[in-house]
C-alpha cells in the first residue's frame, strides 16, 4: 500500500479544471518530485491533499484511507504537513515563536516541551540558530524558507508537502535547502515536493511527475525523465524552467 494515493482527482476552480483526473503515488520514504511550469496545477495538487481545497471529484488515500474533504486540521493530525508557497514566516515573531507554531496539530503537549524541540530544530538548520530570537521580518528569503520547513516539521509529519521550496532564492541557497531535504528523507520522512526548478527537484527525487495545464503527461524516475532530450526540451528544459 502506498503512503499517499491520488485516484482520478479533479480539482475545479469555478469552471476552471486546475487539476484534471491526476493519479500518482507516494511511497513510504520516498521523495516524490511533481514538476510543471507556471499555472500546471501543482500548487493546487497539493493544496486538495492538505485539505486547502476540496476536490471536485476523484479520492486521496494517506496510508490507504480516504482524507478527500477532511479539514486541514484532521489531515495534519493524520501526519500530512504543508509548507506552502511563499513560505508565510509571520513577521513579528520571532524564529523560534515561528517555528514553534509547527506544533499545534499535537494536542497535549506543554510549551516549554515545544519550545525544546523547536531547538533541536536547529541542528537540521543550524544557519538560522544564531536568529532564534529574530523577528520573522528581519530574515533573508532563504532564512524564511528555512524556518517555514522546520516548522513544517515541528508536526512530526509523515509526509511532508513542499510547495517550491527553491522560489526566488539565490543558487547556492537552493543547495542548502535541497541539501535539508535529503536529510529530512534520510531521518525518514517522506516527502512530495513540488518544483519548477527540474534540475534541482529531480536531483534528489526517487520518482518524478510531469504535470502540464491540470494533466499527468509523464512519470518515470529521474534518470528517465532527465535523459530523454525531447522529453527535457518539452517539459524540463524549457525557458519557464529555471536551471541551476
Ligand atoms: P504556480 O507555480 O504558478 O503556482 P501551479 O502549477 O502551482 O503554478 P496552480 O497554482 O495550482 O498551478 O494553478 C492551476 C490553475 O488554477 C491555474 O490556471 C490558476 O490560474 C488556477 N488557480 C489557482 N488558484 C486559483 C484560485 N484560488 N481561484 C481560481 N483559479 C485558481
């Protein structure tokens, strides 16, 4: 059984088909990449998994229940987390209050205990400790990316959605937040990340999907998708893709 399940999922804004009967699959510790250029859908993917929209028709299984509807509050208690797009660091908390708010699926917990492992945050994202006490507004668009993934992580996630984690960061930043997503996977978390930047997403994904204007036009790994020149040139390469 797969982590994560799309079944024919159609997501309709108005009229508009943002997602048109998309199927694919998670599995257990994987890093998924879902790629496509502006406006594919992507986003809007994601969102109907972590119950942001509802989906029109089609089913989403977590651990092969169906979470299709389910309020977002219910699927991040299942152990799906979502760092979405733009990061949305609040700007007058600090890092460490930002980080802590990852938190607040788990019921029970005492502050000074969210406030322990928000620290032990630090250690997968040791460039953002020296800001702990900071306020949100302050950071640089990579710090903020930084803080939205831990705290993203403070959910102790199963499964972590990641909307364009590398969006208007310099190159060698990218690098070191592709670098934490490896090491987020490799300490067992899987992770369903969604790129424009196919360079960088296939580069540490297991499996990539293509998604063009709402549809699945390719999947295949890496190697698969990356080697096929026609393939690059259609879906990968082109001037809407950035490259690193
Ligand atoms: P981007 O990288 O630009 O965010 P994307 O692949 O994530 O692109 P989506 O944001 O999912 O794409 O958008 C898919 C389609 O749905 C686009 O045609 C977009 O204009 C439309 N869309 C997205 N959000 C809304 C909304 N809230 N209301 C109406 N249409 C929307």
């Amino acid at each position: 059984m797969s982590l994560l399940e799309l079944r024919n999922l159609l997501v309709l804004y108005g009229s508009n088909e943002a997602v048109h009967d998309v199927s694919l699959t998670v599995e257990a510790g994987e890093v998924v990449t879902l790629l496509g250029s502006n406006g594919a859908g992507k986003s809007t993917t994601l969102r109907a998994i972590s119950g942001l929209v509802k989906p029109s028709s089609g089913d989403i299984l977590f651990d092969g229940r169906s979470i299709a509807g389910m309020k977002p509050e219910e699927i991040v208690r299942l152990g799906i987390a979502h760092v979405p797009e733009g990061r949305r660091v609040f700007p007058g908390l600090s890092v460490k209050e930002n980080i802590m708010l990852g938190a607040s699926n788990r019921a029970g917990m005492k502050s000074a205990e969210i406030a322990r492992e928000a620290e032990e945050m630090f250690e997968l994202f040791p460039d953002i400790r020296r800001f702990s006490g900071a306020l949100g507004w302050t950071l640089s668009g990579g710090q903020q990316q930084m803080v939205a993934v831990a705290r993203g992580l403070m959910a102790k996630p199963r499964l972590l959605l990641l909307d364009e984690p590398s969006l208007g960061l310099a190159p060698v930043i990218v690098q070191a937040v592709f670098a934490i997503i490896a090491e987020i996977r490799r300490r067992g978390t899987t992770v369903l990340l969604v790129e424009q930047n196919a360079r960088m997403g296939l580069s540490i994904a297991d499996r990539g999907y293509v998604l063009e204007t709402g549809r699945l036009v390719l999947s295949g790994k890496p190697g698969e998708l990356w080697g096929n020149e026609e393939i690059r040139a259609a879906y990968l390469g082109g001037r809407t893709m950035a490259t690193v």
